[in-house]
C-alpha cells in the first residue's frame, strides 16, 4: 500500500501523576512532561514495521491540537515517520470532531490502513478510531495485538477481548486501533532526532479542513477520586487469615 | 420520560452479566423505560434471560444471521436504525462495548460518554479519567440523544425476578460485508469470570514465570477465587492476556482482591479501586500497593503464599 495514518495525540506522561486542580476547574497539567500517548508510540512501531517489510511506502504520523504538538511529531519523525501533519486547534477538541478531521485528512491521503491507539490515557475515551471508520464507512479492528497484511486488499487482525483473542478478516482500507500487546516500540537514537529535524512538517489550521465541529460533551466540574485509606500491616500468614476472618471473608 | 435502550451483551448461548449492570445505570435515569435489544443469529434464549431483569420494559430481539457474532461495523447501523427515538442508548465497558457503541454514537452524531460512573441527571455523569485520577461530571448536548457505555464495576447488577415482553424485532439496513470474523480463543477454566468474581487473586511480575504462577491457581482454587494478572505479568507471557487488570484490562469489584508480588502502579490500581478488601503480599514495604491495602502482609511471596494455602486447607 502507498501509506499508513499514524494519529499521534500529545498526554501527559503515563509515569506522572496528575492531579485536580484545588478549586475542581480541571486537571492541572502545567508544567508536566508530557509524551506521545503510549498506545500511539505503539501504532507507528508497528507502521513502521509494516514499511520496513516492504508491505507500505510512507508512514505519515498527524497530530491535532496546539502547536505544542509539533514537539510529539518530530519525536515520531525520529521514530521513523516519512512526514508530520499538524492540525492546528483547540486542544481540547471533543472526539466526534477529532475523527471528523482524521476523516477528511483519510480522505486526502488515501491511506490503507488508519492506525490509532485504542484510548488516548488522558481522557481514557476510547472512541476516535470507531468514530473514523464509522464516518469513513471503512472496516474497525480494535484492541489489535497482531497484525497481518495480506496484500493491499486486506489484513487479519487478533483482537484481545475480554473472552480471549478474536481473529477478524477486514477489507483494506481500514481503521486499527491498538492494544498494549502489539510490540515494543523502538526507542530513538540521537542521529534520529537531528535527521528528523529536515523532514517535512506541515501545519494546516483547522478552520481550513471544512470540518464542522460537533457538539461536545461540557465538563461541568472535576474531582479527586475517593480515596482508600491505608489499612493495616499482618505480621504474618497467621495474621492474615485473622484479619480476613474479621472482616467475614473466610469462615 | 427517558426512552432508554440497553444493548445486551452476550455469546448467543448466555446473557453476559454486564446487561443486567447496564439495566441498573438505565434504571438510575430519571423515570426510565428501559428496553433491552438482543442482537443474535437466534437470541430467543439470551432475550428470556433479558426479560427477567427488574426495570425492563421489553426486550427487542434482533435475529440475522449476520449477527452470529459480535462484529461493531455489522451491530451498529442496525443499533442506529433502532435508536429512532430513544434518548438514551446504553453499552457496557467491556470489549463488546467498548468496540461497537462509538461507533454507533458516531452514526447518530454525538460524542460518546465513556465509562459512566454515576447518573447526575438525564444528560449528567460522572466518568474516571486519567486512570481515575480524576473524576469528571460531562454534560451531554441538550435534546440530543445520549450514547454511553457503563463502567459495570460502578453498579450493582439489576435483580431478576420478572418477566417483560419479547418482541421480534427485524430491522431492514444494509450492512456490510467488509469485516469478517475468523474465530475467537477463549481459554477454558472452570475457575469464576474475573469481571464478576467474589474473590480475585492477581499475581504480578514477580512470579517470574508461567510455571510458578500455578501458586497463584492454587490459592485461587483453595478460595474458589478467579485469578487475575498486573501487565507486566500478562507482557512476560506468563498468563493470557484476558487476565489484565488495570486501566487497559479489566475493571473488577470484587469483595476481596488479594494482589501478590503486583507493585501497585496507577494503572493497575483504576481496576480495583472500587473492591471491598485489598490485601497486598509484597516483599518490599515501601510498594505502592501497601498505600491502599487493607490488610498488607510484607513477605516473600515464595514462602507466604504456600504457607496461606496450606493454613486454608
Ligand atoms: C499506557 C499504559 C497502560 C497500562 N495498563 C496497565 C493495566 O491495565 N494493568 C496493569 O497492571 N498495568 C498496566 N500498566 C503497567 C503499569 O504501569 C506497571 O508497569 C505494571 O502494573 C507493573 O506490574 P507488576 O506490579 O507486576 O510489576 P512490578 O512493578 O515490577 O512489581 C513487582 C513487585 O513484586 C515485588 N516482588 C518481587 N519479588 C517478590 C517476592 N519474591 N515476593 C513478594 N513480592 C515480590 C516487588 O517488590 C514489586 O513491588 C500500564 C502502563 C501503561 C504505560
Ligand atoms: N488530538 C489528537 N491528535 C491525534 N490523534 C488523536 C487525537 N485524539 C485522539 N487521537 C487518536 O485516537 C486514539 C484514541 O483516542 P480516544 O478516543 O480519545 O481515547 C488515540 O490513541 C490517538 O491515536
């Protein structure tokens, strides 16, 4: 196939701890590390797998939010990305109108495969890649922990699913969305990092996609979770059954 | 009035419990009518047991024989086409859910509510995010129709104990041939479903094979408990994959979590938070997992864990 999708979204780093901000307006995120969302690294690993098999020409990896994002593209361009799409908007654009862009940049690009991660661990929503192939009238195979091409035609696709692992047949052109199981992306070397530097990154501003935005979900206030206190320390297995005894666990 | 409709889980033999969570979030709606739709090649069976939960109105079987198996580009036109006039379509946070119900919210134009925690109002929730650092209220548009799916570990199963309408129900759109399913492997155990299990024990990377994980079956069995795994675990390849629990596994609520040799990462930590007892056996003191822990035991899992299952014998 010419070209793979890669969508790149910018998160807060899966090793930091966020916190709600003390008057519940959000999240704080300022001055966190932030990171390629884990499931996407994943995705253009294995994009970049497929290409360097000879089954795909061009990986092109596509971000959309601030122009912060730029840093998370040339990080996928050290990667091993071909060339960087940044669509320029609102961070916190709502899902619905983030597969709308994905679906009009589908649409130019011609791409054989869109892969997505499965859930962006920000916002844990879990629904862009669905949405694209339901606008795109395309193929899903989610939660993807093998994939195998056949041609450009189509692609078998195992799926982890709470029974198991799924096996799934889809015409190509499709959209896969990754599990955690799918590979070990590659870490990038330093020569990568300044070669990627040359490489093509192209900005185009959201207004200009033609792209209606849909409505959202409006978050109305945020909060810290419900803590669980720290209990108590057993000495010993002995112990151990004494206290799950007095809590009526064992008999 | 809240026109709701559940869309049923299950494997065309059995109705997954996950419905009857769904029934219950339909139910915390202001005055619902909740309908349950059966997908299915023949659901007669799946859409019986449906029938039997309390709050459901009737129950919508939907036979083609496209519908064998669960395939989202297949299930959700025709989910679509039936969601003509409800407010409210509701799928649960499993894969079946997690995999269809975007897409069907796609289809009708709204965002989906993942993940619903609580019921604020008819178009108010509350949802993890950022692995349940947070805990966000989303309200949905106004007038527009609703698609969400539950966090079954948030609520309490609907009773049985009843017996609504079944209608046959066929519903006329195209649907597309482009997805194919192959086969599933699921692996056999007569140990308890882990998503509803009374009493998980996990093991983590510190087993440190698919051999001696079999301490951590023993135990299991000895308590007629499911067994679950960390990542790390499920990544070295010492169990299958459908034993993750955590942010990306499975979300569980079980009365009692027994984690051992699991360090107690965040993500691991969103998938038990809401179980009745956590017990943690870890040998290092300073584990996150002990933050959290009821009971914690500081041991070597190596001798502590055959000991406990001998004390249990
Ligand atoms: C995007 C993303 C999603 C993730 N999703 C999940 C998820 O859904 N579920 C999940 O579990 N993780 C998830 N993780 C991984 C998570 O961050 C941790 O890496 C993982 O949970 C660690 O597993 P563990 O506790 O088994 O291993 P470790 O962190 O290595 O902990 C092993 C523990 O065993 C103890 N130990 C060692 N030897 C012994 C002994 N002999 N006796 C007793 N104790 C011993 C050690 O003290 C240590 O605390 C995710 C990570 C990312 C980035
Ligand atoms: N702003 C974004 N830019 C690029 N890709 C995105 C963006 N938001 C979501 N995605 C893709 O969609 C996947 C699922 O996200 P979500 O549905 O938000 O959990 C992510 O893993 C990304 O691959």
């Amino acid at each position: 196939m010419e070209r793979i999708l890669v969508g790149l979204k910018r998160v807060v780093d899966a090793n930091v701890r966020v916190r709600v901000r003390a008057d519940g307006s959000g999240v704080e995120t300022d001055g966190l590390k932030m990171s390629i969302n884990p499931f996407d690294e994943i995705a253009l690993e294995e994009a970049l797998r497929i290409r360097e098999r000879g089954e795909a020409q061009e990986v092109v990896v596509v971000s959309i939010g601030g122009s912060e994002c730029q840093q998370q593209l040339r990080t996928g361009l050290a990667m091993g990305a071909d060339r960087a799409i940044h669509v320029d908007a609102d961070p916190e654009l709502d899902q619905l109108t983030i597969a709308r862009i994905l679906l009009a940049l589908a649409e130019k690009e011609n791409p054989g495969i869109v892969l997505l991660g499965k859930q962006a661990i920000d916002n844990d929503n879990n629904q862009t890649g669905q949405m694209l192939a339901a606008l795109w009238g395309r193929p899903q195979a989610t939660f993807a922990s093998k994939i195998v091409l056949d041609g450009d035609t189509n692609a078998t696709v195992t799926r982890e699913v709470d029974a198991g692992l799924e096996t799934v047949e889809v015409d190509l052109p499709a959209v896969i969305t990754t599990d955690l199981r799918l590979n070990e992306p590659r870490y990038v070397k330093l020569p990568d990092i300044m070669k990627a530097k040359k490489k093509p990154l192209l900005t185009v501003a959201f207004a200009d996609l033609g792209v209606e935005r849909a409505p959202a979900l409006e978050p109305v206030a945020f909060e810290p979770p419900p803590q669980r206190q720290k209990g108590v320390l057993v000495e010993d297995v002995a112990g151990l059954v004494e206290a799950l005894k007095a809590r009526g666990l064992l008999r | 009035m809240n026109r709701v409709l559940v869309i049923a889980e299950h494997d065309g033999a059995a109705l997954n419990p996950s419905t009857a969570k769904c029934v219950a979030c339909a139910a915390a709606l202001p005055d619902p009518e909740i309908h349950v739709a059966v997908f299915a090649d023949n659901g007669e069976a799946v859409a019986a047991e449906a029938a039997r939960l309390q709050g459901v109105a009737r129950v919508l079987e939907v036979d083609h024989p496209a519908n064998a198996h669960p395939l989202a580009a297949v299930l959700a036109p025709q989910i679509a086409a039936l969601a003509d006039g409800y407010t409210h379509v509701l799928g649960p946070s499993t894969t079946f859910g997690k995999d269809v119900m975007p897409r069907v919210a796609a289809l009708l134009g709204v965002n989906q509510v993942s993940d619903v925690m609580s019921v604020e109002g008819s178009h108010r929730f509350k949802r993890p995010i950022y692995a349940g650092n947070a805990i966000v209220t989303v309200e949905a548009p106004a007038g527009s129709v609703v698609v969400a799916t539950v966090r079954t570990a948030s609520w309490q199963a609907a009773e049985t104990g009843q017996d609504a309408p079944v209608e046959s129900k066929p519903v006329e759109v195209p649907l597309p041939e482009h997805t194919r399913f192959v086969e599933v492997s699921a692996a056999k155990t007569d140990r308890p479903d882990l998503q509803t299990a009374r009493i998980v024990v996990s093991g983590g990377r510190a087993l440190g094979s698919a051999e001696n994980f079999d301490l951590i079956y023993r135990l299991a069995d000895k308590l007629g408990a499911a067994v679950g795994a960390s990542r790390a675990a499920v990544d070295a390849g010492y169990v299958p994959n459908d034993m993750q629990v955590g942010q990306t596994g499975k979300i569980i609520a079980p009365d009692l979590y027994i984690a051992v040799g699991i360090s107690g990462a965040i993500q691991h930590l969103t998938g038990i938070k809401d179980a009745g007892t956590i017990v943690a056996i870890n040998k290092d003191a300073e584990a996150p997992i002990f933050e959290v822990a009821d009971i914690g035991l500081v041991g070597d899992l190596f001798t502590v864990v055959p000991e406990l299952e001998k004390a249990l014998s």
